[in-house]
C-alpha cells in the first residue's frame, strides 16, 4: 500500500496483525495476518483481516473477537499531506561475498540525504581467521567504526549497529567492513542492512 492510494490527508498508522492458534479448513499452521489501520491518535480504526478461507472486516466502533495469542508488528507511520512533503523510513540490505582483503567495500551506500538510525549486520559464513570486524564509512578512526566496534565474525553472529545513531550525510557515501585480520580465504558472507530515513520538503 502506498500513500497516495488514501484520499484524505492526515497520519496513518498501519500494522500486521498476528492472531496465533487460528485454525480454519485451508490454514494447517495455525495463524492468521491482516492489516490493521488507524486514523490518527483518536480516529476510526479499519481492520481487515485475509485467510485462504475469507476475510474479515470490521470498520469503526464495531468489535471483533479472535481465539489464540494476538501481536500487532511492522507497525509504521503514513504521512499524507498536499504540498509535497514527506518522510520516509527505509532499509536495504545486501550478503557481502568476503575477499581477502582486511578493508572490504561494502555493495551498500549510505544514499545522498540520508539520516542513517544504524547499520546492522548478520554472519553467515565466518572469514576464515577473522575474530572482529568494524563496521563504518572512510575518514577517521572513528567514522571507520561508527555502526560497529570490535564486532565478533562469528557464524550466526549479529550486530544491532547503533553505536551512532542518526548520523546524516549529504552526500553519498560506500559503507566499509574492517577485519582485525585479512581473511585467508574468500569463503566468508556477512549481510549488512542499512537503516535509513529521508525528508522530502514542501514544493508548495
């Protein structure tokens, strides 16, 4: 869903709604998700529900009951208004086939813009003879390791990458992974995910 398929202007908060121990003819797993909207803080609440069986809907005030254990996730705000402004929350991510050089250039670039929250990572196959890595972008010492000091390459390993949060840049930037340790063979994968958001300003 994007926003310029709502017609009003206003804030929309939009979630995934996990109902767990829903059972129906076609739903062997036992759950079921659907998409919650809500008009501001105080507004009317549409909630709509998909199943390989149907669909449930229930808009305004009226009350829907599920059986199982319900968890609301992805919750995001939409902003909709007339005069071109907006922001957007953004990720990207990428599994970085390793060499065996001790700084490698990462596929992801911070985009022009960007007001980046972290950089988070995940090992999937360790560089082999690497214990820790530093994750950042090129100049000093410090922006060397601004997302991620000293983080363990160990398989299955992962990193949160906040160290420095809300960072902007407004250029473009290549995000680096430094190794205590060149590897010794190109057999390693990391993915990195950027976490990102960008301003649009009023044209009007």
């Amino acid at each position: 869903m994007r926003p310029e398929g709502l017609e009003e202007q206003g804030n929309f908060r939009v979630a995934q709604l996990v109902i767990d121990g829903y059972a129906g003819p076609d739903l062997d797993e036992g759950q079921l998700t659907g998409l919650i909207m809500k008009s501001g803080d105080a507004g009317s609440t549409t909630l709509v529900v998909g199943a390989n069986d149907g669909y449930v809907e229930q808009v305004a005030d009226g009350y829907v009951t599920f059986r199982g254990l319900t968890s609301v996730e992805n919750d995001v705000i939409i902003n909709i208004l007339d005069n071109g402004q907006d922001i957007a929350h953004r990720s990207i991510t990428s599994l970085e086939a390793i060499g065996t050089t001790q700084q490698h250039a990462s596929s992801l670039s911070i985009p022009a813009g960007a007001e980046v929250t972290g950089i988070s990572a995940y090992v999937a196959v360790q560089p082999p003879s690497t214990t820790t890595m530093q994750v950042g972008v090129a100049g000093s010492q410090f922006s060397l390791k601004r997302y991620g000091a000293g983080v363990s390459t160990v398989a299955v390993s992962s990193h949160r990458g906040l160290e420095t949060p809300n960072q902007f840049y407004k250029a473009s930037v290549p995000v680096l992974i430094n190794f205590d340790v060149a590897p010794s063979a190109a057999t390693g994968s990391i993915r990195l995910t950027l976490h990102y958001r960008q301003i649009a300003p009023p044209t009007s």
